[in-house]
C-alpha cells in the first residue's frame, strides 16, 4: 500500500492527525461553542487527544478528558467481587455523561488480547452492570473513532507505516458525498419488508417491516457513531435461517472466526465456531436480547479493502453484511420496539461470487457488488 498524500483530503490539511480530529469535531459530533464534551482517552491515542484538545478549544466546547485502556480494566476486574460487578456505585460516572453534550471516545491501546483470561461470568456481570452507565452516553452526541496504533498494526497484520495509511484513507473521506451515494440504498431499505442474504453457507431471511435504516455517514446528524463510518444498517425484526461468518475478529480479547448461527422466529437455537466458541457462548449467555439481532448492516466504504481485526473498520468493509448480536439502535426503531440486550456484537460476512442480497425478493447486490 503506497503511503497518501494528505494534503490532498477534502480538509486540504497536511497532518491527518490534525485532520482526523477537525473531521471528527465537526464533521461527526457537530461541536458547537458552549458544548460540555467528555473525551475518553486510550493510552495509545494521546496524539490524537492533543489534536482534538486543540480543535475543541478553538471552538468554544469545554471538554473533560477521561483515560482508561484494557490493562486497567483487565486489573479491576479480576481484583472486583462479582456481586459489586453486577449492582456497582456508578451513579458518579453516569452523572459525567448525563450533564454532557457529546462524548468522543478515542481507542487505540498497547495490547488487543488484554482482556482475554477475565472470566465469562466477570464480564457478564460488568456488562450488565453497567448498562445505565451506557444507556447515559447513548443519550448524548456520541462517536467512536480510532488512532492507529503499533499494536492494531500488528492486529491487522500490517506494518505501523501501512495501517496508518490504510486508517487515513477510511477516515479522510469526502462524507457529504458518501452520504449522497448511500441515501439511495436507505430509501431501498426503508421500503423493504423482507431482506434476503443467500451464499455458499448462508440462507437467512429477515423481517425488517416498519423499520427505519441508517444512512451511517460518520456523523450524528445522520445519526451515526463512528469515524470511520460508511455502512446501511437497520434493525430486524425476526430472522429464520442459517448464516455463517468468515471475517475471523478479536471479541473481548479473544479471537473469533467461522460462526455460524441458525436462527428460528428470531432467536440464536443453534451455534457453532471454528474458532472462539466459548466467546460466542458467552455472549449469548449474556442475557434475553443477547440471542436476538439488533442489527443487519451493508458495508459500503471503498477506502476499507481488507479486514483487520477491528470491528470499527470491518463492518464498514465494501463487499460485506455483518449482523449484531444484542442491543438495537433506537434511530432504526422509533416506535421503541427495538431488541434490548447489554451487549452489541457484530459478526462480518464477506459477499463474494455467486452471492446475492434481496429486497423483497429483487436483487440489490450480487456477488458482493451493487446491481
């Protein structure tokens, strides 16, 4: 992969660092002056932070910068009660996203496999203990975005030099005219009832009556969460069939490949994994809505070529559909009637030859390209 040239990004800005913070203050938060904004902060995304305390103070926000990274959860929760996990005193932490206007969350750590010996039954009880902790956040403008770090490189099996171009290109985009481009197949989507996803190990067809899609173009005023963005997603009502996942991806530090899922009136009844079966059990142990989608996604970013272990990136991948575990997002069910769950869990399938994506019985995509 040749290295970019920057200064040719749609924001004319030489340092994508600096750009990459200018995109997701005002392009994916919409920051105005007088906006209180929390910013967590990974221990690998200092660079960054230092870009978007600059890009925010120039605007008038007022910001409280948060740090955290795996290894100090990883050390709180092997150290913590699991009773404490399960009911915590969170009602501090709730209150910081409460009174916020936006939230940035900034990832990148030293080590992606930092949580892998936590065990299932800890992480359970802190997911589901700190749902009204998320529940805050969701309620205000919040995005996710990532810096590129050594350690993703080496997750993405990539030089340092390469995955950061590679994350470049994915974030530095022209968004308002992606946004253009995707709007047709969210009216497609609006419209449909039905959605079918037919290939070599998959046959599952999916309610999606009365739902409304997500042109998911890197920003809240598209109700949009992540930088890098570029998908369709909906949220299903049911689901019936079979569908296996070849996008191999790291789940709470844990690597995870060929899943495969059968589904009867919208419920998980049978699983199965090449790899990482125990993680995928695990999740759907989480609780009720964990066994049920919250999500049916249409990648759609052309600057995402190849999967590299980040889900951020992944789901974005042109040529992909990946389907969520868990929690639905309220933008795709207005009338509140989305799945609930404590968790959120996506699972990528590549749409190669001889496969096709229906609409209500119309081919929209076939073999992993538009029609």
């Amino acid at each position: 992969m040749a290295d970019h040239d920057y200064s040719r990004t749609p924001w004319g800005d030489p340092d994508p660092v600096r750009a990459h913070a200018e995109t997701l203050v005002d392009w994916s938060a919409r920051v105005e002056a007088g906006d209180r904004v929390v910013v967590r902060v990974s221990e690998g995304a200092h660079d960054l932070a230092v870009a978007v305390a600059a890009s925010l103070g120039s605007r008038g926000a007022t910001p409280v910068f948060v740090s955290g990274s795996d290894e100090v959860t990883r050390a709180y929760l092997h150290a913590a009660d699991e009773a404490d996990l399960a009911d915590p005193a969170v009602d501090h932490e709730r209150a910081l996203y409460s009174r916020a206007d936006a939230v940035l969350s900034l990832r990148g750590g030293r080590n992606t496999a930092a949580r892998a010996d936590v065990p299932d039954a800890t992480r359970r009880a802190h997911v589901r203990g700190r749902a009204g902790v998320r529940e805050a956040r969701f309620e205000t403008d919040w995005v996710s975005t990532v810096h590129p770090t050594r350690a993703l490189a080496q997750q993405a099996g990539m030089s340092y030099e390469a995955y950061r171009s590679f994350v470049y290109d994915a974030v530095l985009r022209d968004w308002a005219a992606l946004a253009d481009e995707m709007a047709g197949l969210k009216a497609r989507l609006d419209a449909a009832s039905e959605v079918r996803i037919v290939d070599d190990g998959a046959d599952l067809t999916l309610d999606v009556s009365d739902r409304v899609a997500v042109n998911s173009a890197a920003s809240v005023a598209y109700d949009s969460h992540n930088l890098p963005s570029g998908e369709v997603f909906t949220a299903p009502l049911s689901a019936d069939g079979v569908v296996t996942f070849d996008v191999p991806m790291t789940v709470d530090g844990r690597r995870v490949r060929d899943v495969t899922l059968r589904l009867e009136d919208g419920e998980v009844v049978d699983h199965d994994a090449g790899e990482g079966g125990e993680a995928v059990a695990s999740i759907l142990d989480t609780d009720d809505g964990a066994r049920r989608l919250g999500e049916l996604g249409v990648g759609a970013n052309e600057g995402i070529d190849r999967p590299t272990d980040s889900i951020l990136f992944d789901e974005k991948m042109a040529g992909t559909v990946h389907l969520a575990l868990g929690r639905a997002y309220d933008a795709c069910v207005p009338d509140g009637s989305g799945n609930d769950s404590a968790v959120h869990v996506d699972l990528i399938r590549r749409m190669g030859e001889g496969s096709r994506l229906e609409f209500d019985g119309e081919v929209v995509q076939r073999d992993g390209t538009f029609v």
